[in-house]
C-alpha cells in the first residue's frame, strides 16, 4: 500500500462507499479515478495492480481515488455485477473532480472489472484520459463498449494473462483502430512485473494527455 494514502468515505447511490484517496507528487495537474478487479474473485482497492497504477499516477501529478465499490470491504450495498458499479464510479469521480477544481485533467482507470466498468462510466464522464489495465472485454454477457475515443485510450494487457485472454483485448481494440501495449511474459496479475506496468504507465500516459491538449 502506499504510504500517504487515506481512507475516505464517499457518498454513493446505495450508501457510502469506502474509499482511499493517494495525493499528488507536486503541484497537482488533475484528478484520476482507478477501480478494482472482480470483487466476486477477490478484487479489492488494496489490489496490487490497482496500487501501482496509483503510484505512477500520483508520481504524474493527478490526485487518485480508489473506491471500493457496492458490497465491497466496508463500502454499503450489495455487488450489481457491473450494473450500479458503474454509478458508484461516477459519483467517485464527480467528487475528486469537486475536491480538486485547480487540478483539472482526469484520468478514468481499470484493472480487469475495473476497467469494463471503467469503459461505460467514461461514456459519461468523459475523461482526457482513459487507462485500462487488463481490461475485461470478452468476458461478460453484457459486452464492453467501444473506448470514447480510442485516441485518448491507453490500454496494457498480459502477453500471458490467464483470466482475460490476450486475444479479448487484441480483437476489441482493433475494432476500434487501436494499439496495445503488451508486457511479454506478464500475467493477469503482473506478478514480478508491477514495476515494469508502472514504468510503462508513467512514460506514455503523458504522451496521449499532451496530444489530446493539443488537439
């Protein structure tokens, strides 16, 4: 876990919704919001994965946000399979962006789950950046939605991963036109390579903020 991180209470939907907030390194640019894996399969915002997306995060100036949602930890309600998530992700976001007026970029992120929920929520919250780990496309009945702009999208995934086949990721995103980037003998996890995943993460998310603001 990280060291400067808090533990918040956010008002959701269906309650409150237990929540750890990790500052910005220096001067904050904006705001991000990253959600946990499958909480059916252990998914919690203490996810290692999760965490390291929150530190390189952190490192690039956004304030991060780490729900727990519905059902989840101490958070109320009860888990809606994707459904609700999806509300509690945005009511997460409406709050970081309101605590956080100077810091005006936001970037949606997801790990897994996260990042299924993370494709719908960013129908609506629009952000400048859209981060997705491993992303359960190809997974569920209700299919993922198409990236709100693939060009604002980031997406790493597993040569390796055993939960979300690397082939889910390839086929949707080139639906769309968009790149992967594949970290070679990595698992869903990223077992031994956490701190590549965050290399990665810190040294092209502000290449797509920069091209979006220049656009």
């Amino acid at each position: 876990m990280l060291a400067k991180q808090q533990q918040l209470w956010i008002a959701g939907p269906v309650g409150r919704l237990e929540t750890l907030y990790v500052p910005a390194q220096g001067m904050g640019r904006g705001v991000a919001v990253i959600n946990h894996p499958n909480p059916l399969q252990g998914g919690l915002n203490t996810n290692k994965v999760v965490q390291t997306a929150a530190k390189a995060l952190s490192q690039l100036g956004f304030h991060c946000y780490l729900p727990n949602f519905r059902g989840v930890g101490l958070s109320d309600g009860q888990h809606d399979y994707g459904r609700g998530e999806v509300v509690d992700c945005l009511a997460v976001a409406d709050y970081a962006r309101a605590q956080h007026p100077q810091a005006t970029q936001f970037v949606l992120s997801g790990f897994s789950f996260g990042g299924y929920v993370a494709l719908f929520a960013a129908r609506t919250a629009k952000p400048d950046a859209l981060l997705l780990i491993a992303p359960a496309v190809g997974k569920y009945t209700v299919p993922a939605p198409p990236a709100f702009d693939a060009l604002r999208t980031l997406l790493i995934q597993g040569e390796d991963d055993d939960v979300i086949p690397l082939k889910n990721g390839l086929v949707w995103a080139a639906e769309q036109g968009m790149p992967v980037v594949v970290v070679p003998g990595a698992g869903h996890f990223f077992h031994g390579q956490l701190m590549l995943l965050r290399q990665w993460i810190v040294r092209l998310l502000p290449a797509l903020l920069a091209s979006h603001n220049a656009d």
